[in-house]
C-alpha cells in the first residue's frame, strides 16, 4: 500500500536565468527524508526475503515449546 505523498515546505535556490539549482529544507523535513530513503533500501533490501504465514510461525513456535 502507498503512503500518502508528504508535503515539504521547500524553497529553491535559482540561476539569473530563475532556473532551480538547489533545494532548501528545514532540518526536520531533511531527517525524515532521509528516514523515508534508509526505508526504502530495507524494503528493497528484503523483497526477495521468504514469507512465511502467520498460522505456520505461531505452530512452529508452539511446537517449540516458546509459546
């Protein structure tokens, strides 16, 4: 499911020519960018990972004498 697209208050840096060159942000809006981009590469990261069902992981871990 996709999260809703985050509205940045961001301000740009322009040539003579009033072409954006750089992007300005507040520290906060930056670190939560940051934050969004590290998730992605884990999910990236995992997409191949095996899933294993719910049902199946409650067994084994009865089975196993931990629940």
């Amino acid at each position: 499911m996709l999260k809703e697209r985050k509205k940045y208050k961001v301000k740009y840096i322009t040539d003579k020519k009033g072409n954006k060159k750089e992007v300005i942000l507040s520290i906060n809006e930056y670190n939560q960018l940051l934050e969004d981009i590290e998730d992605l590469a884990i999910a990236a990261a995992r997409e191949k990972d095996v899933l294993i069902d719910h049902d199946k992981v409650i067994e084994q871990l009865r089975k196993d004498g931990l629940l």
